[in-house]
C-alpha cells in the first residue's frame, strides 16, 4: 500500500495550491533588459487541456509593469461627449446587473515568430502562448453608456489605463454599445493584478491590446484619438510603406482576431487506426463566413494534412 494512504494528508489552506507533482506546468517569461515591467508571460498551452486557462496562467503583456492599484481609490470616469458625465466606483458598479462571457483574449503579437524571416524553432508555448480563455464577468458598457447620455455626434470612445504608461486606445462606438463588458471578475474571482485588477475593458473577439487593463477612464469621441499605442505600434504595415492605423475587414466586427487553429501537442498513435495520429489543440478568434473549426487529424507520414 502507498505511503499516503497510511498517513494523515495536508491541512486545510485559505487559497488553494497545485499539486507538487505539477510545479512543471507554468508560464515562460521575458522582461527585457532596461525596461522594468515591460515584458510577457506565455500560456502553457501544450500542458493544459479543456478551454478555461487558470488565471495563474494566463497570459500576460504589459508596457511598464503591474500597478499595485488601491481598489478603494481608483475610480472609472466617462466623460466626453455624453449629456452627463459620470464617476464609477468599485462599489457602485458591484451595483449593476452582470453579466458572464467565456471568450479568448489574444494579444496583437503572438505568432509574431512565424514571421520571422529565419524560422523559429519554438514551442507552441513561445510561438502562441500569448492566447488564453476565460470566463469574465462584470457590467456591460451600454449601461453605463446609456446612464451617461451618448450624444448623437458620437461614434467612437477612447479607453485608458490606469498604468504607468497609459495604454490607451479607441474603440468603435458601435462595439462599445455591442458586447462590451467592464470586467470586474475573472473565472470566478477579482481580476487578477496582471490582467486589469481591479477592473478592465473587455471587447470579444478584438485583439487583446484593445481590452485596455487597468481601466480609469473613458472618453467619448467624435472619432478615433490617434494614441501613441495605436499610431507608433499595433499597426499593419503595408508593402508601400505605409501602415493602417485602423484594421477594417470588410465584416460587421472590426480589429477582429480571425479563427485560429493552434495544434498544442500529438497524441499517441491509435492501435485501432494504423498510420493515424490525433492532434490535441484548441481554435482562438472568432468565426467569420463559413469557417469552422475541425477535429485536427493527420497522416503520419509525409504530405499534406
């Protein structure tokens, strides 16, 4: 008989720990010299199974570190271009009716070594870790919209964080007033410091820069600010050197992060089925036209999938 069923287990703890047999299962991490805070912090996606990443997982990006924001300080302002400007505390927005949303948050760069002009040899950690899945609750920004008075003129609204580089960004009214969530919660409990605590934008389906963390306020716009985060970088550089600032498909959603299929490792080779083996992985994005997501299975030998 093992050890562990002869002897009394662990106590009880206030916060709950994986097991020890699992301290492999973590993110990677890069802070770039001289640049205190700014960084990332991989999901490993290779090592988890099902769709909601745990939050002590999930990926992270940040252009000068995690603010160690006062809850009970910090305040949401939306003002602009609205009949009545409007203060938010924690507490008040504790308040509103809420609302739970599953979606992916992916950020603007990863994949980014697929396109390195030497190829990568990397995990599928280091070459799409920068995805990850969870469930966010809190208020729809249409309410708080709404209660604040749009006026007719207005047709995008700026979002800015409360960290020491201001990340900000502008979003399309018509988004704002779609799905948009002030996300309070994330898989259950607050908002993790890393991901927005103690509250964040959330817009589904946007790329993950546009979910402005931290979030202190929002300005409504008769059109898009021209930030540094959305004129110097998160641009699309075309083949004539000039860039699009602002990423329209030609689809009811912009800035939209198209689906994405990302195999995280293969299994072994079924005993029933010969030359055949499945492929565990997950799709990240949202479905536009008639795409689908497909079970991923493929030949074991050479050509094409």
């Amino acid at each position: 008989m093992p050890e562990w069923s002869n002897i009394p287990g662990l106590p009880f703890i206030g916060y709950g720990h994986w097991s020890k047999f699992e301290a492999g299962v973590v993110r990677t991490v890069t802070n770039p010299a001289n640049m205190p805070g700014a960084g990332a912090a991989w999901a490993p996606l290779h090592l988890l199974n099902g769709t909601i990443t745990p939050n002590g997982l999930h990926f992270e990006r940040s252009h000068s570190g995690i603010p160690d924001i006062d809850p009970d300080a910090h305040r949401l302002l939306i003002h602009g271009l609205v009949k009545r400007p409007l203060i938010f505390t924690l507490e008040a927005l504790a308040r509103y009716p809420m609302e739970s949303r599953i979606t992916f948050i992916e950020c603007g760069g990863n994949s980014l070594a697929l396109y390195a002009k030497v190829p990568v040899d990397g995990s599928v950690q280091k070459l799409h870790g920068l995805a990850s899945c969870a469930e966010w609750t809190g208020v729809k920004l249409s309410i708080l919209l709404d209660e604040a008075g749009v006026d007719r003129r207005a047709q995008w609204l700026l979002a800015e964080g409360a960290d020491s580089a201001g990340m900000s960004r502008s979003v399309p009214m018509a988004k704002a007033m779609d799905d948009a969530i002030i996300a309070l919660y994330q898989n259950g409990e607050r908002v993790r410091p890393s991901n927005g605590y103690p509250m964040r934008l959330l817009l589904p389906g946007y790329e993950g820069n546009m979910s402005v963390k931290w979030l202190r306020r929002l300005k409504v716009t008769d059109g898009p600010t021209m930030t540094r985060d959305e004129t110097s970088h998160y641009t699309i550089l075309l083949q004539d050197g000039k860039a699009w600032q602002f990423f329209y498909p030609k689809r009811k959603r912009s800035f939209a992060i198209l689906l994405k299929h990302l195999v995280a490792r293969d299994g072994l080779t079924d005993a029933d089925i010969p030359m055949v083996v499945k492929c565990n992985g997950t799709a990240v994005g949202q479905l536009i036209g008639d795409v689908r997501p497909t079970l991923a299975e493929r030949r074991k030998r050479p050509g094409p999938w």
